[in-house]
C-alpha cells in the first residue's frame, strides 16, 4: 500500500518547467499508477490539493483526477494516534504539525509505505515507527 502525501500529488499534478523532463516524485508517483500498485489518497490530503483553488472548473477537473484513488480516512483511533505521534516528537525536540502526524496514523494503520518529498516527514520517522519512501523533490 503506497500512501502519496501533498508534495507528490502536487509535483505530479502541476505542468511541469520542462515537459520533457518532469519531476522525479511525479514520475514515481506515473510508474505507481501505471503499474497497478495500490496507491492511496488520505481524506486530508484531498482536502489540502482542492484547498485555494480560485476557480469552479479547476476544482472540478482536480476533483475528477483525484476520483480514481480509494480515499484514507482517518477514524478516532488515528486521531488519537497523530496527537500521540506529535507528543513524542515534541518531546525529542522535533516540531511535528498535525496534518503530518495524521498522514503518519494513517500510513502506519495500513501498514503502508508514505511516498513524500517534504522533508519534515524524515524528522518524525527519526522518532516514530513507519514506513517512509522519501524523495528528493529536485
């Protein structure tokens, strides 16, 4: 199970500088998909690409690209999983926000692999137990 953060969807989803050659993260997230690897699409990573859109018929062709990838949704138990995941972060120094640490919940209760460029993810696996594919966004 690949879990995909916001910086990976955001990378693949945007026109990219040089057609020919787009995004490492944005090629890996393609071979993924067209692969047939389980790729999914956390409830509140959806929430923050159709987040800011200015306007009506973006936010309707995003929401259509995003239909095909089964939703994560996060249930009281990963809720309570992320704030424990920000405690232990915060006691070992590390600021960890908390739209990460649910990302973090949600990938270790599917036991999944988090596909991501951002590298505030590296500082929380540094102190909590789970599965990271780390990318450089470059």
């Amino acid at each position: 199970m690949i879990v995909v953060d916001t910086s990976v969807w955001s990378l693949a989803l945007r026109r990219p500088r040089d057609p020919d050659a787009p995004p490492h993260a944005a090629r890996l997230l393609r071979s993924l998909v067209e692969d047939g690897q389980p790729v999914m699409l956390p409830g509140i990573v959806k929430q923050e690409l159709l987040s800011g859109l200015r306007h009506e018929p973006q936010f309707r062709r995003l929401l259509a690209a995003l239909e095909p990838f089964p939703l994560l949704l996060a249930g009281d138990a990963d809720h309570v999983d992320a704030a424990r995941i920000v405690n232990t972060c915060r006691a070992h120094g590390v600021q960890a926000g908390t739209v990460d640490a649910l990302i973090v919940a949600l990938t270790a209760r599917v036991d999944g692999i988090l596909l991501t460029t951002d590298r505030d993810f590296q500082n929380i696996h540094a102190h909590c137990e789970f599965n990271l594919q780390w990318i450089p966004s470059s």
